[in-house]
C-alpha cells in the first residue's frame, strides 16, 4: 500500500514538472514573438563602429563573432526603443548609439535581449528636475513608466573617460535590469537574482566593508543599498574589467555569473 502511495506521490510529482516545464515554454515563446516584437533595423555604419570601439573598449575584447551578435543587438536595439529628446542637439543619433551599445553589452549573455522593462528612453540637455523623486538628477529609471531619464551632457561625458568608472548610461541600465529580471521565469533570471541575493550578503559582511573602504576601488555611494551597489560596480565591470578581477575577484565572478558572461573569451585577455 505504501509502495503505491509513493509511486502515486512521484507520478504527481512528474506530471506537475511535466505541465510547468511547457507552461515555462509557451510563456518564453509569447514573450519572444508577441509581447516585444523586434523590428527590422539598418545595419551598423562603419563611422558608428569606430565609435563604439573609441568610446567603449570592452567592445575591442570579444570575438569577431561575438562583435557581429552585439552589432546586430545594437541596431535592433536603437530601432525598437522610443528614443525622446527633450531638445534637439547635434549629437542625438550619437547619444542614441552610445545607450544602445551599452544595454546590447550588458544583455550580450542572453538570448533575449530587448530588455522589456524599458519602453522608452527620454533625455535631457542636462540636469533636470524629476517629477518621480521631486528633485534634480542627472538619470534615473521610472519602473512604472518603464522609462529611463538621463542627462544627454552626463551620459557623453560617462563615455569620454573609459576608465574612471562613471558611467551614468551603465549605471541607470542597471536599474533596469534589476526589474527585467525581477519576475521573469528563465533560468538566467533566476541565475541573475541569485547572484543579487549574494551581492546583498556581501553589503551585511562588515569584512568585505572594510576592503572596500581599504582599496577605495569603488566610490563610496555603492553602499549606499543593494541598488546602488549593483549599479555602481555594473560601471566598474564595464570600465576596468582587470582591476575589477584583481581586487575584488570573488564579486568579480558573481557579476559573471549574473551577467551570463562565464563563457566569453574576453575574460582570458584580462
């Protein structure tokens, strides 16, 4: 009697696995195809090529083909995003290039992409004041709206120096995908808030608190909470990779995992 029990209690347990295995299936597949359908988009120019390779370096670092699955990105990515300036500058289209590099990068270790969590992308000349928070910003990331908001003079200035580890177009992406992956059921998202799970132990380790304060390798504001600690170091990672792994190589690995990036080649060049 026992024995059929179990059998009954395995076989429940199989169908259950069975059922959420393809209801996982149907909702990746309505995701992909229905709720954020992508555009056709013009390919990359070569004058837009040598702009990301002169404003970010961690592009110089993949491989050819990696380097054509992040151009295709970028161009899918500037088409099927709204883009919103609050006032026109002659550097629009370069702005607009620079954000998309920088979200193709960052989503370069999954399948999908697009990044539902933002639908539109609004900038201003500079600082200005938000109506969410009711001060002034220079950027920040509207969950509700689904909006990110920058300052078009900060987010140029991010990209001039490559390696000082300000980066404001890096740091609100983050915010964004702290929500992107905040319900979704894939695995990478899964793998993605475990990973924030352990960043946020490491903010409660009065240890790892002290190196961070001994190495000053990361701006004080990343303690701030776990938001902004994700936030800031997604800048480090992104600017100074080498010293990232060097310093703190633990949290460097994590960020990886997180990322998807364990099987990039870029990391055997650090």
């Amino acid at each position: 009697m026992s024995d059929d029990i179990g059998v009954s209690i395995f076989g429940i347990i199989a169908l259950l696995a069975i059922v959420g295995y393809f209801i996982y299936i149907l909702y990746y597949i309505a995701d992909l195809y229905f709720f954020t359908p992508s555009k056709d988009t013009i390919r990359l120019s070569a004058l837009d090529e040598q702009l990301i390779i002169e404003k970010l370096p961690a592009y110089s670092l993949l491989s050819l083909e990696q380097k054509k699955k992040f151009k295709n990105r970028v161009s899918r990515f500037r088409a099927n995003k709204t883009f919103v300036f609050a006032e026109k500058s002659d550097r629009d289209e370069e702005i607009k290039l620079l954000l998309s590099a920088t979200a193709a990068f960052l989503m370069l270790g999954f399948k999908d992409y697009r990044i539902a969590s933002i639908r539109k992308i609004l900038i201003y000349p500079s600082a200005y004041f938000s109506t969410l928070t009711k001060q002034n910003h220079l950027g920040e990331y509207n969950p509700q709206l689904k909006t990110l908001v920058f300052s078009a003079e900060h987010v140029l200035s991010g990209f001039d120096d490559a390696t000082d580890n300000l980066n404001l177009g890096v740091h609100e992406f983050a915010h964004a995908l702290v929500f992107h992956f905040k319900k979704d059921l894939k695995f990478t998202a899964v793998k993605f808030r475990k990973g924030l799970t352990k960043m946020n132990r490491l903010l409660e380790d009065k240890e790892f608190l002290q190196r961070v304060e001994s190495t000053q390798y990361f701006r004080p504001y990343a303690i701030t909470n776990i938001h902004e600690f994700f936030a800031v170091t997604l800048e480090n990672y992104v600017e100074t990779p080498s010293d990232f792994v060097a310093t703190f190589p633990e949290l460097y690995q994590i960020m990886t995992r997180m990322l998807n990036f364990e099987a990039f080649s870029f990391h055997s060049k650090l």
